[in-house]
C-alpha cells in the first residue's frame, strides 16, 4: 500500500503554481503520471524518489518516507529508479554498472540475462545502443530489489521497434519481481499498453484520475472513432480546401467545406471523427510489429 | 664546468607539494562553487581568479607584508610551527598555493559543472552516500579536468618567478629555483647556464603541456561524457 499526499510550490514556465497530489496505490499496480509538459508530473515522480523535498506524507508499507518531522533520503527509501536519458556510469561497464549498486554477482547475471543483455556484460556504456542502453538502466534499477519502480519518460530517446521491446521488457519484471511501477508518460498508447490505473496532471492538480480504459478510449458523441491532431497548414486546391492535419507521427489530408476553411486555423488543436462510415482496418506488413 | 641541478630540484620539489596540497583543498572547494546557488559566488569566483590577473609583484608584495614575521600569520606560524614564511621553503609553498590556486581550481570546477547531474542521482538512488559518490562516479568521470588541472597547477608552479622572487628572495639551495637561477646567471652575465636552463624548461614545459592534451585527446576518444 502507498500513500502519498504531498504539496510543494513549483516555479513553472509562465507562472508559480502549487503541484498538489494525493494518491493511494495498490501494490502490484501500474500507475502513470500523464500530462503536458510542465504540468509537474516529473516533479512529483522526484519527490517520491526523494530527489526533491515537499511538504506531506509518503507512506510505503507502513514505512513514513516524508512526513512533517521526518524526509528519509533517496539512499534508504526502497526505490529503482529510470532516467529518460539512462544515466549510466560511463566510466564502469555494464556489469559494474549494476554490481556498483550491490553486489550481488547472482542477481545481475539473472537480470542481463533475462534482458538478453549477457553479452555486452563487458562493454562501456557508450559503445551501447540507445535501446541496449536503456535495457541496462532497468537492470540497473531492479539490482536494489526495490518495492516501487519508478520510470521518467522510459521510452521517449527510443524508435517504434526499441520501445515495444522495452515495454515487453518493463511489463515482464513488473509481473516477475512483484514490482509497484510509476511511470511517467506523455504517450497514450505506452499507458494504454502498460498501465492499470493512470492520473492526469494539469498545472500542478490531478484533474483525472482512473483506468486508461475509461479515460483514453472515451469518446465524446456517437462517432465511431475519434483522433485528436494538429492542424499543420491548410490548402486550396481548385474548387476544395484541403487540411493537413498531423496525427501521432502520420500526416493525413482531410477535405473540408469553405465555411470550415475559415474557421479553422494552422497550429489549432482538433478532433477528427466520423460517424457515417464504418472504418476499414487493414493488417500492415506483419514484421513491422513482431 | 659542473653542472648544478639543485634549482631544478627544488623547483620541481615546489611544484610537487604545491600541486599535492591544491588537489587537498581545491576538490572540496571547487565542488562547493560548482553546486552552490549563494549570493557570494560570484565573489568567491572572482577572488579565486585573482592571481591570474594581478600582477605577480603586487602578490608577492601583500604575501611579504601579511607572511612578515611581524604580521599576524606569520607571527602563528612562528609560534605554532616554528616556521619562518619569508624567505624560506615554506614560505615559498605558501605564496605558490595562493599563485597556482586558479589553476587548480577552474578546471575541476568546469569539470563538476559539466558532469551529468542524473549519474550522481543515479548513484543516490542506489543507496550510495555523498562519500563513495564522489569518490567511485563523479570524479573518475572528470578525469580529463582533473588531470588538466593536476598538470596545469604544476607546471605553472615550475614557471612562475616573480613571486617566488619576491617571497623567497633567491637563497641557493633553499629558495633559489630554476626560473630564478635563469634570472641570476643572466644578471651575473653568465649567458652559456642560462641558455642551458631556459632550453631544459623550455623542453619540460612544452613535454607537460603536451602530454595534457595529447591524453585528453585520447580520452574523450575512449569514451563519451555525454
């Protein structure tokens, strides 16, 4: 059981703003921390870390890591923690990277190898790739057998192909070591894949809380699917208009009317829908996901 | 002619403690300025740089006056030690420390700053203290700016003359060091030794210089400081 009722005033990018959080998490479960950047949500996973100082309290198992009188360092809190840009030691290799943090010969050689990472035990960190790279960070995490395994943005320096291998990776030492995960994410598809419950932040508040289920797949209406994008440029092409309007990492032309055309601008945010048409779904080249 | 290598000696004896003494103090000191967010910085940092801009005579000058046997430092150091701070050894070790001190200190400050905040919370996280930290990530990933430092301060040290002038007057076989005996055999017209040191420094300096950015160069091969 983790308890966390924390307050703690952040300078954010256009105003000061009070990052308030009050959360009870099961162990066992996967929790993310989604928002905009800036919202707080990397501050939040600091503090639980003990990287940063609040005010409140941060109970884990009966055991007080923050509260008024007491702020247990980031060293005795029971914690494996993740940099979004892998903060290997570069001047160790990848097995003294890990032994570094206990030395426990048996339980590094268990992780490499379920990593399948066994044969770059001899090499520095900056002859890796960047996947390889991060695959040694969460090995790394895991040699302190911490209760609560915490993710900054794991998968944003990692192509497609990188981060379904990581998220497979992720979820297999969530379910093998009994793990509570936190994990912070701007990705919808990585917190639908990954997580049971998530929360999302907003200039420092929670402003919703539940499964991804309910919260990423909701749509408004009765359209049969929706996509949120962006507005990249409008087009006028002959008689009709043209939006191109960017999806995820895809760009896709939709025709519009001449009264939308003037309504619409470049850069604005926008749902696109359909209701009319059952959409067609076509299975790609089948290596792109294996 | 019989050739005297004890300025040699004693320059290099000099550079040796001094540099050896800096690393002590200029570690600490330098990761303090490096982390630290106080208004006095800026003060800190300039008063470090000091030597570098102020002429050595002016130093030399306030070093005799505030390591007089009179003056309060010199009057504990007398007392205490039993030591004698002008014209002397350790007098000169004194005045050098202060002379070479941005020497040391600049470089492993750039180095602390420039190192990747998240490997030392890294370390943190893993249970490990402020000690063992410092000691096994932080600095054998400033190698580079340590060894600049380390090789920088030294051979300063061997190159400097107007304070060690200054401070240690130019008494044979205690103050007497090889940029100074340069000085005398010139003065005394004696140009065939001077030439013979000043080629020796020469070679030395341009040898220690070299090895610097030749191993630097080597390292940032080997590995990647992010």
């Amino acid at each position: 059981m983790i308890f966390i009722d924390i307050k703690k005033p952040l300078k954010g990018v256009k105003e000061n703003m009070l990052l308030e959080a009050k959360l009870n998490l099961k162990k066992g479960s996967f929790l993310a921390l989604f928002g905009a950047s800036g919202s707080g949500k990397t501050t939040l996973l600091r503090i639980i870390a003990g990287l940063e100082k609040a005010d409140g309290k941060i109970i884990v198992d009966n055991e007080k890591w923050l509260d008024k009188k007491k702020f247990l360092p980031p060293q005795r809190r029971e914690i494996g923690f993740m940099f979004q840009d892998f903060a290997l030691f570069p001047n160790m290799n990848i097995m003294e990277n890990l032994l570094y943090i206990n030395n426990d010969k048996n339980l590094a050689e268990k992780l490499l190898g379920l990593s399948g990472l066994n044969a770059l035990k001899n090499r520095i960190p900056h002859s890796l790739s960047g996947g390889q790279k991060q695959r040694v960070a969460l090995c790394r995490a895991l040699m302190r057998k911490p209760k609560l395994l915490l993710l900054d943005e794991p998968f944003s320096a990692l192509d497609t192909k990188m981060r379904e291998n990581l998220q497979n990776e992720i979820m297999m030492f969530h379910n093998e070591f009994d793990l509570t995960t936190i994990m912070v994410s701007h990705s919808p598809e990585e917190i639908y894949k990954l997580a049971d419950i998530m929360v999302e932040l907003k200039n420092g508040k929670i402003i919703k809380k539940g499964s991804p289920k309910e919260l990423l797949l909701k749509t408004s209406g009765s359209e049969k699917f929706s996509l949120r994008g962006k507005i990249i440029d409008i087009i006028k092409a002959d008689v009709i208009n043209i939006a191109l309007v960017s999806i995820g990492s895809h760009i896709v032309e939709v025709v519009i009317s001449k009264e939308e055309a003037k309504k619409l601008k470049k850069g604005l945010s926008v749902v696109l829908s359909t209701k009319a048409f059952h959409p067609n779904i076509k299975v790609l080249n089948e290596d792109t996901f294996s | 002619m019989n050739f005297d290598f004890t300025p040699f000696i004693l320059s290099f004896k000099l550079a040796f403690i001094v540099t050896l003494f800096l690393l002590i103090i200029g570690i600490p000191y330098a990761w303090y300025l490096s982390v630290t967010k106080s208004k006095i910085k800026p003060f800190l940092e300039a008063l470090t740089a000091l030597p570098i801009v102020l002429p050595p005579s002016v130093l030399g000058f306030y070093l005799l006056v505030f390591l007089a046997p009179d003056s309060f430092i010199g009057k504990i150091a007398n007392d205490l030690f039993n030591i004698k701070l002008v014209f002397s050894f350790p007098g000169l070790v004194v005045a050098s420390m202060i002379y070479s001190f941005p020497f040391m200190i600049q470089p492993i400050q750039s180095g602390f700053e420039s190192i990747n905040k998240n490997i030392i919370e890294a370390s943190y996280l893993g249970g490990k203290g402020k000690f063992i930290t410092l000691f096994k990530v932080i600095l054998p990933n400033i190698k580079p700016s340590l060894l600049t430092a380390i090789i920088i301060t030294f051979a300063h040290t061997v190159g400097e003359f107007g304070v060690v002038l200054m401070v240690g007057g130019s008494i044979p076989g205690k103050t007497e060091v090889a940029s100074v005996a340069i000085y005398d055999y010139v003065e005394n017209l004696e140009y065939h030794k001077a030439h013979i040191y000043s080629a020796i420094l020469l070679v030395i300096s341009f040898l220690v210089l070299f090895s610097v950015y030749y191993i630097n160069y080597k390292q940032k091969r080997k590995y990647d400081f992010y």
